[in-house]
C-alpha cells in the first residue's frame, strides 16, 4: 500500500510572520491526522522558523529547490546536505524553475541525485506545456522527463513524482481525474521500463495544477494517483487542511 502524501508549495509567498502563523494554524488542524504525509515547502529562508513552528509535529518540511552540490562556488545556491539538515524533502524541476529557470533535465537528475545523497526525499516534478499537449506530445514528455530525471538513480522506494501538467498550474483550469490517471500511469509505466514493475508499484505520484478542496476527490479516487502537490491553495489554512482532509478520506475509504 503507497502512504498518500500532500505537499504544499508556498512559492516566492509570506513573510516571516505570516509563514509562522500558517504552519502553526496547519499544525492546529491536521497534525492529528494519520495515515497521510504532510508537508509543507516554504521559501528556504524561512524554512527554520517553520521548522521550530512545527517541531515535534506530524507535518514535515520541504524545500522548493536546492543545488545539485555542497561547499562550491555557487553564489545564490543552496546545497543539498544543507537543506537536509533542516529538512526531509526537496521539491526538483518545478516547472517554474524548468521554465523561468532555464532548468534542464540534466540538472534536475543532478539535484535528484544529490538530494537522494544527502538523505532528502525528492518531489520530481514532470509535465508538459500546453503546445505540447496540443501536438499530442504529453506522453512522450512525460516519459523524456522520468527518464532524464532518473537517469543511474537508485531509486528508494516510495520516491515522489510529481504530474504537474504547466498549463494546469495556478491557471484554475485543473486537469481532469481522467486525464491526470492516465499521464500518471503513463509515468509509472516508464518507471517499470527503467527500474522493474515491482520498484514501479511502490513510487508515489502526485497530481498538481489548481487543486482545491473541491476538486482533491477527483484525484485521490484514481488507482494510480497517491497524493497532490498544492500551490495557491497551500496558502490558506483552511483550504489545505480541507485538501489534507479529503485526500485521507478518499483513500482510506478506498483501501
Ligand atoms: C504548484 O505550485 O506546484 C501548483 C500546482 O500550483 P497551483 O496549485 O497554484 O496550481
């Protein structure tokens, strides 16, 4: 059985007191709840105060990046054995880095590989843009993307995926459950190719692009989606304590 997982990215969002006060209010409502990981992903220099606001808590902590290498000369960087010693998982290849970023997919395999060295649980992002969705180039991006990102990984099991088609992010235009379940299995499928269908069955795969309260359910009841990656939702915390919420229902009811 693949633990469910939700993820928020709070982006180039808060402020030191505003993202104290939204792990605090996240800790209020949903720490108690089991059988879901929780996670939360604030801007890096905010990540310590998170942290002391969520010590000995139930929800973990994420970066929305980090650098493929330590004790470098990488002005602006933030290493990987840095990041974990205040964090468990870092968010790899967001499309925001891949397209405003310039990130390539050789880079985010480095930072995958560093960040799995240094005992950080990746969230790998993949997903295509719209032209390409359009031309019918979904499938062969997704699997491009899996494959680069992947590339001489030893994968642990339980390693995060994130299906986050571009042009569903912060759009409010989600993709539908359909179409997420099949991107999704199309990923897994590539992960079978590459490291073995057992290996494959154990990765978890998130959806991500305007996830809501509202629409969570539509995720969470597809077989082959095990959790979902929040941006402007991850916000507020009452819309994502009720994304959290929901997830938990939908698949413990369907287990
Ligand atoms: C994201 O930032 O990864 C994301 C999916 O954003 P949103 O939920 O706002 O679409």
């Amino acid at each position: 059985m693949r633990r469910p997982v939700i993820a928020g990215n709070w982006k180039c969002h808060t402020r030191l007191e505003s993202a104290r006060a939204l792990a605090a209010g996240l800790r209020e409502r949903v720490d108690a709840l089991d059988g879901i990981e929780k996670v939360v992903c604030p801007p890096f220099v905010y990540l310590s105060a998170v942290r002391e606001a969520l010590a000995a808590s139930s929800i973990r902590l994420g970066s929305q990046d980090v650098h493929w290498e330590d004790d470098v000369a990488a002005t602006g960087e933030v290493g990987p054995q840095m990041v974990a010693e205040l964090a468990d998982y870092a968010v790899i290849g967001h499309s925001e880095r891949r397209h405003q970023f310039g990130e390539t997919d050789e880079m985010v395999n480095r930072k995958v590989k560093a960040a799995l060295a240094a005992g950080l649980k990746p969230i790998m992002c993949v997903g295509e843009t719209l032209e390409e969705r359009q031309a019918d180039l979904t499938e062969q991006v997704l699997m491009r993307q899996t494959r680069s990102g992947l590339a001489g990984v030893e994968l642990p099991d339980g390693f995060i995926i994130a299906y986050e088609p571009v042009w569903a992010i912060g759009t409010g235009t989600p993709a539908t459950g359909e179409d997420a379940a099949s991107a999704s299995a199309a990923i897994r499928q590539e992960v079978a190719a590459m490291f073995g269908p057992d290996k494959a069955e154990t990765i978890r795969i998130l959806y991500g692009g305007s996830v809501t309260p509202e629409n969570i359910a539509e995720f969470m009841s597809q077989a082959n989606i095990d959790g979902a990656l929040v941006g402007g939702a991850s916000l507020r915390v009452d819309a994502f304590s009720s994304i959290v919420e929901e997830a938990a229902r939908v698949k413990a009811g369907a287990r």
